[in-house]
C-alpha cells in the first residue's frame, strides 16, 4: 500500500458505495492482527472516538450512503468551476482488491480493504491520508463470477467503534481509537448461510443498542447445495439479524428470505422508527427496536441470477424501490401493519420508470434522479417524477453510474472513472463540470476518453463529501480532493 500527499493541511472524511459482491460458504478464518501507528493513549470502546481533524464546518460521513442515509449532504458553498484541471488533488492511496468506499468520523477516514488473503480495514487521518492503525484477517473468498474477491461493504462507524461485513461473512466490532478487536461472529457458520450470487454486500445499520444486519441464513440441510443455486435454497429465519454492538450477542432474527445486495434502511414516520430491508424477495418492513414485521412485498424477477441491489428510498410515508432484471420500480405507502401500492412499473412493459441497478437513487425535491440499466450499453441518467413514475428525461450512454446530491447539484461518478457535476433540475439534464462533453447534436452528451483523476474501471462508489473534502475512487485507488474551500 503506497500514498502519496499531494497537499497537506486538509481534513478528509467520506462514506458510502456498494457495487457487487459474493461468498465461500466455508471460509477458513485465522487470527486477527492489528499493526499500529502511535496514536493517542487507548480508548475504551464505550468512550469518545477524540476528534483529530482541522475543519470544523460540515459533517462526517460514518455509515454508507452518508449522514442521513440516503446519499445526500448538507453542505454548501462547493466549487462549480472545476477548469480542465479539475478540483485540487489533496492526496490519494492505493487500494488492494475491493468495491467500496471509505467512511469518516473524527478527522478519520477507514478503508476496507483485501489483498492476497488478507482483508483489512486501515484508519487513515482525513486530512493528510496518514496511516493510524492497521487491522487485518484471514480471507479465503473467492468470487464464482469472476469479480473482485474484496469487501462490498463500508466501514460503518458508531462512536467509538467501527464495524466491517466481510465478502466472506465475517462480522467484526473494532475499537475505533486502536483498531483492536472488540468481538466478532462468522455468520456463515453460524446462521447456516449458502453462499450468494457475489458474497456479502449489504451493509449493516445501527439502532440504538442495535447493530441490524442481513444475513439470510439455511437450515444444515442445505449445506450441501452448490453455491449459487438459491431456486434450491430454504431460509431459516435469519434474513434480518439484530446483534447487541457492544457484545456480538444475537437479540433477535426475524423473516424467512434469503440475503440481497440492498443495504438496510432506518427511517422515522410519524411517531415510531422503522427498517426497511429490500431481501432477495422484496421489500420487508419492520421494527427495528424489536423486529416486529408490518408487512413483506414481494418484488424480484423470476429469473435465478437476479438480485435486489439498491437501497430503499423513504420520503415522509413512502418507499420507492427499483432493481434491474425485471419489474423495475414500486412506490408504497406504509403504515403499521401494511403496505399500499401508489404506483408501479407495468410487469411485462419495456418502458420502466427506473431500473436501478446497485446504485441507489437520490430523491430532491419531488423527484428521483438514478442511473436506470443493467449493463455498461444500456444504462442511462434519468429523473423520475416521484408521485407518478413519468420519466422528466433521460440521457443515455452515461454508462453506470452512482450520485450524490449537495448544495443543489449531483456528483456523478460513471463506472470508468468519469467524475461530473450537474444541477438538480426536472426540467432538463444541466452539465455544469466535469468529464462529460456536450454531443454534435444538442441534447446529446459524451463522455470523454481520459478521465480528469486517472480513475480505473470499475468505478463502482458513490462520491462522498465530508467537511468540504470529495472522495472518489476507481479500481486501484481512492483520491480525495477539495471540493468545499476551507474559510
């Protein structure tokens, strides 16, 4: 692992990604090690995580898809003229074998992270990108499909503690401040999971006392099903998995599905707090103090090798949900006990309103703007109508894509690296910077061959921002540059 500082002085914090994933069902898990930077004297887990950063506006970025959950940042005052140099490098680093980005808390940033058969998570300070600590394990994941054998997940921080969800199915609790194991669970083991499509790629949530995971364990007479075969399959009781944070303890297991890609969703309506998990049938909605289920809505395509992989999207009392293989996108109402359907994309239509792949759509003002298609040749940027479904436009060959909203415009990062900005706006696609290029015909759009920060393929995470800073990343490293000038 390699970093090279470009500029010092400058706080990074970030958050946030999903792309693909997959599982051994049999892992061979060794000891954790944990190498050290000095750092401040050792922290008790249940303490304070000591801030270590310079830039007091904004926000950390400690959990996937951001502050609120649902890609989007408070922030203001970001730098729309990027020039052809684009924004400033500050510095970047490396990165072994994985798809996701990193999160930041306390002037830190944690990155997880594989090489050979060693996954890891490293804590780096957020403005210089300096290593503090180093924690790694055993991983004997292999990939059926081909794709990337690291971790899908982000580092979710609570506190004083960070938590990672292995490709592999390992759970592990560390303490922030040291890096130093607190407990860890092999749900593969121990819940009976067969492994999935692409592994482990669903990121966990905290509520309260509560670490919410899917899981999407089988009884032992399924052990001997060859991966990959979930039409043969049974589930156990383990799609959702609610762990004690302090201790590993299970506190509760609730509905009979097997895992998905989509991470989990807490929301406040009305007067109580809900989960959401979008699992391999459909969307399921429950308590998560006590995992009391309200209602399950079946919404998969009927084909084997098809995932549910975007987040759910909650606005007041309403749920979008949209995937890629075949029925595309649902709205509900919820409320205790059940669920209505406000509108949904025809099932044997051609014409869907959205087909969200993993990359979760981002909802501003009455509308849904997301990448819609399945593959790098079909996919497009669109806008949805939120209470309709009509499509506003639609721009095609922006390949995959994933966003990010602040200060009323999207960050867009395509799968090949290219980084772009343009406004929230219904009426029309607005480039306003970046590496995307106005067509011969207008209306059209290209995206140019080189991208502006040497981004490889795939680049599959959503752009974070923390305290002014971006962060971005392709195949082979993360870059972090200065999107917010510091006052």
């Amino acid at each position: 692992m390699n970093i090279k500082i470009l500029a010092v002085g400058v706080l990074f914090v970030s958050g946030g990604v999903a792309a693909l994933f997959f599982q051994n069902t049999h892992p061979e898990i060794q000891p954790a090690s944990v190498s050290l930077t000095p750092v401040a004297a050792p922290v008790a887990a249940d303490g304070e995580l000591k801030d270590i950063g310079s830039r007091n506006s904004g926000s950390d970025w400690s959990k996937f898809l951001g502050p609120t959950g649902d890609s989007k940042s408070q922030e203001t005052g970001i730098i729309t003229e990027w020039g052809d140099k684009g924004l400033k490098v500050l510095w970047e680093r490396e990165l072994g074998s994985s798809y996701g980005i990193g999160t930041i808390s306390k002037g830190r940033y944690f990155q997880f992270d594989r090489e050979d058969d060693t996954a890891f998570v490293v804590c780096l300070n957020a403005e210089s990108g300096r290593q503090l600590w180093k924690f790694e394990y055993t991983s004997s994941y292999q990939d059926l499909y081909g794709y990337d054998p690291g971790p899908r997940c982000s580092p979710l921080v609570d506190g004083n503690r960070v938590f990672v969800y292995g490709t592999e199915g390992m759970l592990y609790c560390l303490n922030a401040t040291t890096g130093k194991e607190e407990w860890s669970v092999n749900t593969v083991e121990k819940f009976g999971v067969i492994q999935n499509f692409f592994g482990v790629g669903s990121n966990p949530v905290v509520e309260g006392d509560l670490l919410i995971c899917m899981v999407g364990g089988s009884p032992a007479k399924d052990k001997q099903i060859p991966p990959g075969q979930l039409d043969l399959v049974s589930p156990n009781g383990t799609g959702i998995v609610a762990f004690n944070k302090t201790n590993g303890k299970v506190e509760y297991q609730v509905i009979d599905d097997l895992a998905s890609y989509s991470s989990l969703k807490i929301s406040t309506i009305g007067d109580r707090r809900w989960c959401f998990a979008f699992a391999r049938s459909g969307l399921v909605g429950f308590d998560p103090a006590n995992g009391k289920v309200d209602f399950e809505y079946p919404w998969r395509a009927h084909t084997l090798e098809s995932v549910n992989a975007a987040s759910p999207v909650v606005v007041d009392d309403e749920v979008f949900i949209s995937e890629t293989y075949g029925p595309g996108t649902t709205l509900l109402k919820v409320e205790s006990g059940k669920s209505t359907v406000v509108w949904k994309d025809e099932e044997f239509s051609r014409a869907k309103a959205m087909q969200a792949h993993w990359n979760t759509p981002v909802y501003v003002d009455g509308y849904v703007y997301g990448c819609s298609g399945r593959h790098t040749q079909n996919a497009d940027l669109r806008c949805v109508d939120w209470t309709t479904g009509k499509v506003m436009w639609s721009i095609p060959r922006t390949t995959r894509c994933s966003l990010t909203y602040i200060d009323g415009h999207f960050l867009c990062q395509g799968e090949y690296g290219h980084l772009f900005l343009f406004k929230a706006n219904p009426k029309a696609f607005e480039p306003i910077a970046g590496d995307i290029e106005q067509g011969d015909r207008e209306g059209e759009y290209e995206l140019p061959f080189k991208t502006t920060y040497d981004l490889n393929y795939p680049a599959w995470a959503a752009p974070v921002v923390s305290h002014g800073l971006l962060y971005v990343r392709g195949t082979d490293k993360v870059v972090c540059l200065e999107l917010i000038k510091q006052k």
